[in-house]
C-alpha cells in the first residue's frame, strides 16, 4: 500500500451506512536537509536534547562513544558538548 492510498477500516460497514465510516490516510514526512544535491538527517531539537539525551544520541547517531556519554553525562552533555554528525541518507 502507498503512503497516499487511502483505505477503509471497516469496510463491510460501508454497505450497512450511507458512505465510509472512518478512512486512514498515512503520511509520513521525512526530517532530511539537502546539502548539495545530498541529503542529511536533520538535527534532533532542543528539547529532545535537554529531556531524552541518550534516546535522542541514540536515534541519531546510533550505539557508540556520544551516546555512552550523554547516558552518563545527561543533558549537560547534549546541551553544552555534543554536536551531532551529519549522517547521509
């Protein structure tokens, strides 16, 4: 199924009522900067940072010595030491 397919719930519904009850439309935006004909991930925001600092390293950067650090360390390290890479896509 594509992300712009819509599609029915519950579709033997339909021929009980007057039209679809409920329709899902799934969309997903991706969080990417073009750079030069490349693409990058974009940068996790502050608060993520400030709140969740091992999940947001992890997610972004994945296991290794930053997110060691910012588990230890917390958001005094995301906030004031960590600069996240640029990854490619």
């Amino acid at each position: 199924m594509s992300d712009m397919q819509m599609t029915t719930i519950a579709p033997g519904v339909e021929n009980e009522t007057a039209g679809p009850v409920c329709e899902a439309t799934m969309v997903q935006q991706p969080s990417v900067i073009v750079m030069g004909g490349q693409q990058f991930k974009k940068d996790p925001p502050c608060y993520r940072k400030c709140l969740c600092p091992c999940h947001t390293v992890f997610f972004h950067e994945g296991c290794g010595g930053s997110c060691i650090a910012a588990c230890f360390l917390g958001s005094c390290y995301t906030m004031l030491c960590w600069t996240p890479q640029q990854i490619p896509l």
